[in-house]
C-alpha cells in the first residue's frame, strides 16, 4: 500500500472542517499516524454522523475525543473500535442508553452474536472490519465459516467478501488500516479458497471446457482469480491456474502447450507492467482460438477502450458468473 502522503494547506479541523494551521495526524517525516482520526474520518468509518457522535459523547460517555498539542480533537483506535460496535448494535435496535451500561466485553459479545446469527450483510461486515483491525484471527475464521455454510461459497464472496474489501478503501486511504491488516485477512480469506478448489473433484471423462488462469506481470493480488478457479472448477469445467506475475512469454509456452479454451485475467493494480490496450490486442493475436474472458479496473476505467471480437469484457464476479454458467 502506498503511504498516504501530506499536501500542505489540505489539512482540516475536524470540528469545523475550516482550514487547520497545522497538519494534525501526521509525523515530522510525512507519515500518517495510524492512531488519529478526525471526527469527520469517524463519520466516514462508522456511518454515525458527526452530530450524534457528539451526542453519544457528552450525554452516555460513549468515548472521550483526545486533544492534540494545539487543542485539535482528535479520536484513537480504541475509540473507533469502540463506536463502530455501538453503531452496529444501535442499528440493530439496541437503544443506546442500553449500550452505554454495558462492558466492553459485553458489548463485544452482542456484536459477534448479531453477526453469527443473522444473515444480515451489514452486520457482517462490521464484524468483519472489527476482527480485522483486532486482527482476531479465529473470530474473523468463524464469522467466514459461518457465512460460507449459511450463504454458500460464491453468495458470500460477492455478497459479503468483495463488498469488505470495498468497505475497508477508506480506512486504507486515511491510514487507519496498513499492510499487516491486509495480509491477515488475504492470507485467511486465500486458505479458505485453497481449501473449497480442492474440495471439488475433477470429472475424468473429458466433460467441459479447459481454462488457463493468470494474472499479468506486476499483479500480485489473487484473491479474485482464486475465486474463479473456485468456481469454474465447481461448474465441471478444467483449470490451469498459472497464479500472479505472470511474464507474458511464458502464458504462450502455457497456452501452446494446454490449448485452452478460455483464458481468465484480472487488470486491476496501476503497478501492473501493462498497458490496458496493448495487452488485449496482444492476447488477441497470440490466443485467437481462445475467448479470453477478462476484468478489473485498468480496463473498466479505459474509456477509450477497443475490444477485440475474441474478448470478453465483465464489469463484475456476478456476470462473471453469468457468463461461465452460459458456456457450459
């Protein structure tokens, strides 16, 4: 992740939103403090709105905001942790008088109870946002588990896991999440992955198609592509999964040697070594008796993209879906 960077006279006052004299929140090097947030990132983060944080403040003792060496107001990680459960118990009908008499041990347990036992996706995800940043490992194990017997593998990975992911951008952009806290939760959500791939037996009669996965060189996040291994594999069909970074020269010694039918590609990090079009026209001519079924950002975001007939576009793993079930 790239570090968050300051731009002088971007700084605001949490309480007014007015222009700061100093930038609160980061270090003498530039560097964003992991344990700061103001009231408006609270906001952003909770879905509690400023007005009612204040509230739960001065009439429950919900939390008590910090103050910087300048008299800035300021909100830790115990803090967001703490509003983040009492905003999901309040939404699920805790009144918060009620909450406020609770421990935090209490309150906790309320939070892991309403997300186990009902199937509602915004629950889960707060869940889930909390045991990340606890970086609780069997809490966030259970809540997956739980998830993948109640809901089904693919409902909860479009349902609940795609939408976390999204869920959590603006705790990377403000800094409130860094590196760690995605490799805790890619490495569990990938074993649980590994785990369903392997589970699904591969029919010996030659039925189906044959797919040849990969990522392009300088795409290192497979959590997705796992994801369509999971599911071309759980529909019958054949995969070769080539994995991340994959130099182009050797998806031709892949393809030469498998004959695939499709290929399965993601574009997504700017990091990427390829441009969105070159690529595409490349694979066009190297592949041309395959369909080459692809994704992710880099090519959504090209606006002035050309797609060659052989290329198949998908906005998201929902009509990714869609199609693979249609070319069975």
């Amino acid at each position: 992740m790239a570090e968050k960077t300051k731009v002088l006279g971007d700084c605001f006052d949490d309480d007014s939103g007015h222009a700061s004299s100093a930038a609160e929140g980061w270090d003498k090097t530039g560097k964003r403090d992991v344990n700061y947030f103001s009231i408006k990132e609270i906001e952003a983060l909770t879905g509690v709105k400023a007005h009612t944080i204040r509230v739960w403040e001065q009439r429950y003792e919900m939390v008590t905001p910090k103050r910087t060496d300048t008299n800035i107001r300021y909100y830790d990680e115990a803090d967001l942790r703490k509003l983040l459960n009492v905003a999901l118990l309040n939404r699920n009908g805790f009144k918060i008088s009620e909450i406020a008499e609770l421990s935090e041990e209490q309150i906790r347990a309320k939070v892991m109870s309403l997300a186990i036992e009902k199937s509602d996706h915004e629950n889960q995800l707060q869940a889930l946002t909390l045991s990340m940043l606890d970086l609780d490992e069997q809490a966030f194990e259970k809540l997956l588990s739980t998830s993948f017997l109640q809901m089904g593998i693919e409902k909860t990975m479009i349902q609940v896991v795609f939408p976390f992911f999204r869920s959590i951008g603006i705790m990377w952009q403000t800094g409130s999440i860094n590196p760690a806290h995605e490799h805790f939760i890619t490495n569990i959500i990938r074993q649980k992955l590994i785990v369903a791939i392997d589970g699904q037996n591969a029919r010996m009669d030659g039925w189906g198609k044959k797919y040849m996965l990969f990522l392009p060189e300088g795409e290192f996040h497979e959590i997705g592509l796992l994801f369509a291994n999971y599911a071309i594999r759980a529909r019958g069909h054949q995969v070769v999964y080539i994995g991340s970074n994959v130099p182009y020269p050797d998806l031709q010694v892949v393809y030469n040697a498998y004959r695939p039918d499709f290929l399965f590609t993601i574009l997504t990090s700017p990091l990427a070594q390829v441009q969105p079009q070159a690529y595409l026209d490349a694979m066009s001519r190297d592949f041309p008796n395959a369909t080459i079924l692809c994704s992710g950002m880099l090519l959504l975001n090209e606006k002035e993209l050309v797609v060659p007939s052989n290329v198949r576009l998908m906005q998201d793993f929902k009509e990714m879906l869609s199609i693979v079930s249609e070319l069975n």
